[in-house]
C-alpha cells in the first residue's frame, strides 16, 4: 500500500509521519535544502521554474533612450488584443481559447508601461471549457468602459457555448458571473456605448440571405439595454462580407465602433488571420448604418510585402483604437513574428504603434509599402525597469501559495492536481489519471513561450514506481502535437525520455538510464528558434545532452491548426497515451 506523509519543518527539528527522508535544518527565512527527497512516487515536486529570453533582436538593438519601447509589446501568444480607457487608466485583454483562467488583463496608466492585474475570467462558473478543444474555448474578448454607468465590460465568445459578458466596477476585482446573449449569433462581438447613453452590440455573423461562398460573413449591430443586460430590436446587417463583396472577401469579423469628432466609424479585420491579415475602417453617421468603407483600405496590412524581407512581420490585423489623455491616437493589434518568414512558435503576439490620420478623416496606422516597426517612441513616457517586452528573464521558487499570473492550465483550474501547500517551497503535481493529449484537464501547468531563443530549467524529485508513471517539462501547442521530457520507469530502471507525442501515436527520441537514487533531476529546454535541444542532470552536477536539433517546426501553426502558440511547464501522469484511431 502507498503511504501517505506529512511534514512538518521547525528550524533545526523535522518531523515526519509514515516516510523517512533526509533534510538539513533550515535557516531564518530560506527554504529546506533537500539532501535526499523520497515521496509518494504519485506526486512529481518541482523545486524551481526559471524562464530566460535571449533573442539575436533585443541584443543588436538596443532601445536608444527611456521613451522607446519594442514590438511586440506582449511578445508571445497574446492574440485578439482590446483596449479602454476611463481617461486615467488603461486595460488591455487578449484571447485564451481553452486555458484556464482565462483573459488576462493588463494594466497602464501611460500605454507603454504594462501590467498583468489578473484575469476577467477565474472562476470555474465563468469559464466551462469542459471537452474543448485547445483552440476552442474563448474567442477575442473585448473591453469597454460605460462612463454612464461607470462599469467595465469584457464580452466574448465561448465557441461551444455562445456569446457572453462580464462586468465590474472595478477591475483589478472580482468580475461578474457571465450574462449569457443567446440572441447575439456569430462571434466576436464588442460593445459601443455613445455619448448619448444608448448601449450597442456589433459583432460577425452570417450575412442577409445566408453565404454565398466559403468565409462569406457579414458585420451586424444591435440595440443594447444597460439597465436590463438585455439586447433589443432586431440585427441590422452593417457590412456584407467586407470592403468590396464583388472580391469576395473572407472573414470579416473583430468588429469595434467608435464615435470621433461627430462621425461613426466601424473598423473591423478581414482575410483570415494568417498571411492575408488585414484591418479595414467604414464611417457613418449613426451607429446602426450606413457604413461606407474607406477608399484607401486596409489600414493595417503586411500581406504584399516581400516574403523575403529580414525579420518580418506578418498576419497583422484584429485592432483595436485608443486614444491617449494627451489626444494622441494608438492601436493595439495582432502579429506574428515567424523565422525567415516560415514558421514560429510563439502564435499572435500584442503590437502597438500610432495612428495617423488622412485629410478625408479616416485613421490608419500602415500605408502603402510600410513595415510594421519594432522599435517605436512614445515621448512623454519613461519606460519601467521591468517591462513586458526585451529579453527577461523570470524565476520562480514555487515560494508563495499561489501561482504567479503567467501560469495556466488546460480547461480548468486544475487546483486538485497541484499544490504549493504539501512541501511549501515546491510545485507539487500529482500523476494524474489523465494523459496530455485528451480533452479533459491534465496535470500540466505552463506558460506562454514568449522568445525564439530562449532557455527553460527546473528541477524535479519524483520516484516513480510502475510503466506509466511520468513527469517532467511538457511543450505544448495542441492534443497532437508536443514534446515531452520526463522521468519515468521502464521495467526496474528509472529513465529521463525525450517523447513526441502525434495525432495517432508516441514516438520516443531519445532515452538514458537515471542512478537509482532519489536525488533530483534537473531538466532543461535550449530554443534556438528553429530547433531546440533537451538536457538533464543527476544531482546538481553537469549537464548532459539528451537530444539535440529537435525539430521547433512540429510545434508551429504552420505543422498544426489552431489559433494558440506553444506553452512550455511542469506535467505528470500515470496514465498511457490513448489513440482513438
């Protein structure tokens, strides 16, 4: 029968019921070096997580003063951003699909200097992503202030469940349970709330008459009551299929209103969110229509550009306008950031830059042949010393009782798998009953990758008793694609196994007999954009190559479907890989 352990830790006295390990006294205020740590062999206890970016970019161009800052300005996949301000402070939300919390949310009081504040969704209720696929889950949230009301809200599409929002008077607190829209179709909906107090909803849906073509949709708008958190009156289609139906443009969608200087102005993404990409702006003169496009559309695209142009920037789209307390007028969209213009891993990433505006009225923010910048200034503005952007490097002692705002889990809060309680110090993740590549919450929890180049370690106690039993460093970008190196049992040897799992089997790359001693492993991850390489070490001594030039491409949009980049954390189970062909 396993046994079951306690521990209890007084500086310089250890007790400990049904398990005897070694451990040296403990000093004022530093965690319990482990000489010698044996544990239930169901629970896999990591004992630190450091992530470090070094990408070539960062180290060549230096920012040339404090009022700089790069793009991405929240590199990895953070995709689908929104913005809004109460004229004080800023908020900024992106997409999460089918993680857990879910919509980040970020604070400034300035536009450069950013901060995540939590999440809008973090509570099982407002989030069921049960069965969900992992680039399913909650579409392009969008964030708006109501200065009637004087309340926040982020409203979104859940792909399985429909269109929702939340709401809060304040958001650095708790945010409503969702208000469900069953009558608001599509996706993508955002809110406009006019100076006159009328409340309205726009989001993508299906044209008048139905589609006639493959990506065929349309932008509608509803009436929305704010003292009922009701919609009423019918839809009115806005826009149909997008700038010019005659082109058939495709997926429209990513909807916002805005009221500037007395005219409506409806922008919206078209194209798809791969390489056509592209942002387009309307203007009206009410809210519910008629919208007229602008002549020199779109107003944020890289689509033409040369494919072979260094470092570049592609898929850019899905806007949103804001405009600063000091008049100036910024976007926030998304790109991506792919290597020789072929692939990444680090899904959408959060841009911003400024805006300008043309002698007939309409605000753009790229024209003709422009590149997206990297480096941009915002005079006026001193850059933190810890921004979101750059290479950074982020430890994690696994010392406080609650997990720190970067890491998530897969389709729910996965609280009954992890623990920061049961050896304070350590991630503590028991071997759950679940395998990575099913539609149900695993004992994983990761992180955005947020660099091509960039290096990840830990490191791990962990006994397993039976074939089965794993634990380790999982990269992961959906069910059928990831990497996992783990410590595992083959027969009577403890192993460390770099794994590959596919849509319809596991592949084992590479394999090495671990000593027999409960000791720790220590693990870690190299990235240099295009391939990574594995490494592990027995007892704090060197380094040892496990796998090298390990294809990155495999974890790439460009290899996979899906709307998320690739996470990288801690995992365990005791349950097989299952195949349902």
């Amino acid at each position: 029968m396993r046994k079951i352990f306690s521990i209890s830790i007084f500086c310089g006295v250890i007790l400990l019921s049904g398990l005897s390990a070694s451990f040296i006294a403990c000093t004022s205020g530093a965690k319990a070096e482990r000489l010698n740590f044996v544990s239930d062999s169901l629970v896999a206890h990591f004992d630190y997580f450091t992530y470090k970016g070094d990408d070539d970019f960062y180290k060549e161009n230096p920012l040339p003063g404090d009022d700089y800052f790069y793009n991405p300005i929240l590199p990895g996949w953070y995709s689908d951003p929104s913005v809004c301000t109460n004229g004080t402070d800023y908020f900024l939300v992106t997409s999460t699909f089918s993680y857990f919390p879910g919509v980040p949310i970020f604070h400034s009081t300035d536009m450069l200097n950013w901060e995540q504040i939590g999440h809008v969704l973090d509570r099982p209720e407002q989030l069921p992503l049960d069965g969900q696929r992992t680039s399913e889950g909650i579409f392009a949230p969008a964030i708006s202030y109501n200065p009637h009301n004087e309340t926040w809200y982020m409203i979104t599409t859940n792909i399985r469940r429909g269109n929702f929002f939340v709401k809060t008077k304040d958001p650095f607190g708790f945010w409503s349970d969702p208000i469900w829209l069953p009558e608001v179709g599509g996706i993508d909906p955002s809110f406009f709330f006019d100076e006159d107090g009328k409340a309205y909803i726009v989001n993508n849906d299906v044209p008048d008459g139905g589609s006639t073509y493959e990506g065929h949709r349309a932008i509608r708008v509803t009436q929305f009551d704010v003292e009922t958190d009701k919609t009423v009156g019918p839809s009115v289609m806005l826009v149909n299929g997008g700038v010019n139906l005659a082109d058939k443009p495709i997926w429209i969608e990513g909807p916002h209103l805005y009221k500037i200087t007395g005219k409506y102005y409806l922008m919206c993404a078209e194209g798809g969110t791969s390489v056509n990409h592209r942002e387009v702006i309307f203007k009206g003169d009410s809210p519910m229509g008629e919208f007229k496009p602008w002549k020199k559309n779109p107003i944020l695209t890289q689509l033409h550009l040369d494919p072979q142009r260094e470092r570049p920037i592609t898929s850019a789209g899905h806007a949103d306008l804001i405009q600063k307390d000091n008049g100036q007028w910024w976007s926030v969209f998304l790109a991506c950031r792919p290597i020789d213009n072929q692939f990444e891993n680090l899904g959408r990433e959060t841009f911003l830059m400024p805006v300008r505006w043309s002698k007939d009225g309409f605000p753009y923010m790229t024209s003709e042949d422009e590149l997206v910048p990297r480096i941009i200034q915002m005079e006026g503005v001193k850059r933190v010393d810890s921004p979101t952007f750059g290479n950074f490097e982020q430890h994690d002692d696994f010392d406080t009782t609650k997990l720190g705002l970067e890491w998530m889990s897969l389709r729910g809060p996965a609280t009954g798998l992890y623990s920061l309680n049961e050896n304070p110090g350590f991630l503590s993740l028991k071997c759950a009953d679940v395998a990575s590549n099913e539609l149900k919450s695993p004992a994983f929890v990761g992180r955005r990758i947020q660099h091509h180049q960039f290096e990840c370690a830990t490191s791990l106690y962990f006994t397993p008793q039976m074939d089965g039993e794993m634990a380790g460093v999982l990269m992961y970008k959906d069910e059928q694609h990831q990497y996992l190196l783990a410590v595992g049992k083959k027969g009577e040897q403890k192993q460390i196994s770099l794994i590959k799992i596919k849509d319809d089997e596991v592949e084992t790359l590479a394999a090495k007999e671990l000593p027999s001693v409960d000791g720790p492993i220590q693990m870690k991850v190299i990235s240099i954009g295009t391939h990574f390489s594995f490494y592990y070490a027995s007892d704090d001594k060197e380094w040892n190559l496990l796998a090298e030039n390990i294809d990155a491409f495999y974890l790439s949009i460009a290899q996979s479907y899906g709307f998320t980049g690739t996470t990288i954390g801690l995992y365990a189970s005791c349950k097989a890989f299952e195949f349902s062909n």
